[in-house]
C-alpha cells in the first residue's frame, strides 16, 4: 500500500469513524489520537510502521526481521513494557504462557518497550521471551505506541499494559486483560463475550466443586 507525502493529519475522531484507520492518500498523526477505546478500528500496518516509515518488525530472542503482514487477520495482542520488568512477573508470565498454548496462524503478540528503556535493559528482557518486538532502534514508533496505550492507568501492573485487537482490526479489550488471561489461560481464546461468558460459567462450576466456601459466596 502506498503512502503519500503528504504532512501528518489526525484522524477523524472515534466518535464520528470510530476506527483509528488510514484514508487514501493521507498519514495519521498516532501520536494525536486519545486512549484505545474497545470497539475502536486500529490500522495495525500504519500503526506498527509508523505510516510507512519503517518496515519490519523483530522476532526475539533470534533478532529475525520480519514484515507486519505476519500480525495481519489474527488476534493481536499489543503489549508495551516499561523496562527492567522482571520475566517471572506474575500478569507477565500468565500472557506469555496463553501465547507460547496458541497457534501462531491465529494469535501474535507485539511486545513494545517504552522510549526510557535502556538498551541493556532490552537486549536482557527480550533475550529470554519468545515474541514478536518493535526493534530497539525504533524509538519513535515505541514512543508513540507506549504513549497510545499508556502506563500508570492500574497500580496493579503500572510497568505493563495491553491491547488486544481481532482479525478485523477491531479493538476487542484494553486494560481489563491481565485478570483473564491470569484466570483463564489460553482457555479464554478467541477471548470475545460470548465466550468470556462461557469460560466464566465454567470456571465457576469448578470452583463450586472445589471450595465450598466459594459456592456459599455466590
């Protein structure tokens, strides 16, 4: 797709187009635009290469470059880090091991380290995490996407927030992820309501099963 030269122009707003996409001919200035709101269209080609100004995304620990085709009609987990953030982090490891239980063909995952990271802190944190990263020297773009999505916004995990996007580049869930994905797994995939609903009921048989003090409870 290609891009023209023309200067930055921000978006029509979520509330009018409610997509963060890109009209023929003209950029979106990202760096603009307001918190991800769930049901909300993200681009994801013009956002991950910043409107066309890079082209590759990196698969770590191998240093691969690879093209933002293999994050298309998938679901898409968005994950920013503000490092040093320790692997062994609880929401951390609940997010890598529903990634690492899927098929590539239809989940990814982007892990983007905010702009404050320090090269060391990177190379260490990536080093030992199977995924897909927006590369060390793109600062901008890690700059813009952090800012997006934001930090700070939960003193659960103020080091680590998340989007999660459908195969139609619809925004599905923002910021409420980290107790599902702790409590459900991989289990929780395709991760749409319908089925949150379902994995809900389940998950609270077995814990009437389990606890009868939790049945009492409800």
């Amino acid at each position: 797709m290609s891009i023209s030269n023309s200067p930055l122009k921000r978006c029509s707003s979520v509330s009018d187009e409610n997509e963060i996409s890109k009209s023929d001919g003209e950029y979106i200035d990202f760096t603009k635009l307001s918190r991800p709101v769930e049901g909300m269209r993200l681009a994801v080609i013009p956002f991950f290469s910043n409107n066309g100004k890079t082209t590759s995304l990196v698969r770590c620990p191998t240093g691969e470059l690879v093209g933002f085709d293999v994050v298309c009609q998938k679901h898409l987990l968005i994950c920013c880090v503000s490092l040093p953030l320790s692997i062994e982090s609880l929401y951390l490891c609940a997010i890598m091991e529903v990634y690492n239980s899927l098929s590539r063909d239809k989940f990814e995952m982007v892990m983007v380290a905010s702009s404050d990271s320090t090269k060391a802190a990177f190379n260490k944190f990536f080093s030992e995490l199977p995924c897909l990263a927006i590369p060390f020297s793109d600062l901008d773009s890690r700059h813009y996407i952090c800012s997006f999505i934001g930090f700070n916004l939960n003193i659960m995990y103020p080091k680590l927030s998340v989007v999660l996007v459908d195969p139609h580049e619809m925004i599905m869930h923002y910021l409420v992820l980290m107790s599902s994905f702790l409590t459900y797994g991989a289990e929780w995939f395709p991760f749409n309501d319908t089925h949150t609903e379902a994995v809900s009921i389940q998950d609270k048989i077995l814990r009437c099963r389990l606890d009868p003090f939790y049945k009492k409870s409800i």
